[in-house]
C-alpha cells in the first residue's frame, strides 16, 4: 500500500515527465508553424495526462503547462492569455474525469445488478459512452476558450491592433475545437494500453 510521500513523489514525478513533454512537443511542432499539429499534440497529452495518471497529475499539467510553455517562449504570446488557457485546459481534463468517473461507476452498479448475459451490451455501452467524452471535453473546451478569450480577452484586456485581433479571434474559434478533437480522440485510443503499461509502477 502506498504512503503519502509515495504518493506525492508520483505525482510530483508524473506531473514533472507530462508537463516536460507538452512543452517540449509545443517546442518540437513550433517549427511547423502548424496550429492543428500543436493543438492536436498539447490536448492528445493533456488528454493522457488525466487518463492514464489520475486527476491529480492531469488537473496539475493542465494548469502549469501554459506558464512552462511561456516561459521557455512556445507558449501564449500574451501573459495575460495564460489564465484563460489554464482554465479551456482545466474544463478540458476535468469533462474528461467527470465522463469517466460516471461511466465507471454506472458500468459497475450495472455490473453488480445485471446477469452475465446483459454484460456484452452494458460492456458496448460503457466503451460508447467512454469515447463521446472526445467531443464531449472538446465543445467544454472550445466554448471556455472562446468565451474568455474572443470574447473577453481579445476586446477588453489586450492592446491590440483591428488585424491582431482578428488574428487571435480565429485562433481561438473553431480551430480550439477541432485540435482538442483530434487530440482528445486520439487519446481516447491509446490511453487503455498507456494505462495498463504504468499500473504495475502505480504500487
């Protein structure tokens, strides 16, 4: 059984390897001057992140990995953008575990409840629900983002010139949805196998 300290160094230490690798994938993908391949990437890890390693680490990397990213110059190129990113991220990561946490639980009551022959269709069910949190966590995150940033942000908070303006209007529009899409989908995916490649380090 796992102790406190334990328990704190692996999350210190997972946070510390998930937010190390979207940085350095935001750094890696910069040079492509692509916002789908980096979007797609950032939100496939943050997906991981609260998947295969808990709530703890994936609440963590969502909110420290925009200041890290600023820092070593991949991230927003505004300070004042980093909170409204922290927070799409959060929602981001947080739908993810609420879907999972509601799904898990319903598929064990059912489980519980139900004879073997109902186990198939409640197992078809359980996955069903599991990868509409793809979508599901997308929409939460693009209307966050667009919400604080289109409309907040972008009027009221930054200086900045009419082409400036229209520049991170559609940055933060419909791309925001389409990459947390893609990333999330993808995520969805490999995180089973991820998952079950870490569980014997979990203690």
């Amino acid at each position: 059984m796992q102790t406190h300290i334990q328990r704190s160094v692996f999350w210190i230490t997972r946070t510390a390897v998930m937010v190390a690798l979207l940085i350095t994938t935001q750094f890696l993908t910069a040079s492509l001057g692509n916002q789908y391949v980096t979007g797609s990437a950032v939100n496939l890890l943050l997906a991981v992140s609260i998947l295969t390693c808990g709530p703890a680490v994936g609440i963590s990397v969502a909110v420290i990995s925009p200041i890290g990213a600023f820092l070593v110059g991949v991230g927003p190129a505004f300070p004042p953008l980093i909170p409204f990113i922290s927070v799409g991220n959060l929602t981001f990561v947080i739908t993810w575990f609420v879907i999972s946490l509601l799904n898990k639980s319903k598929s064990d009551s059912k489980n519980t409840t139900h004879s073997n022959s109902t186990t198939h269709s409640h197992s078809a069910l359980h996955k069903f629900i599991y990868y509409l949190s793809a979508p599901v966590a997308a929409v939460v995150k693009f209307l966050t983002l667009y919400a604080g940033v289109v409309l907040i942000a972008v009027p009221y908070i930054l200086e900045l010139n009419e082409k400036q303006s229209a520049m991170f209007s559609l940055m933060f529009s419909y791309p925001q949805l389409l990459t947390a899409l893609i990333g999330g989908s993808i995520a969805a995916v490999v995180s089973p196998t991820l998952k079950k490649a870490i569980a014997p380090r979990n203690g």
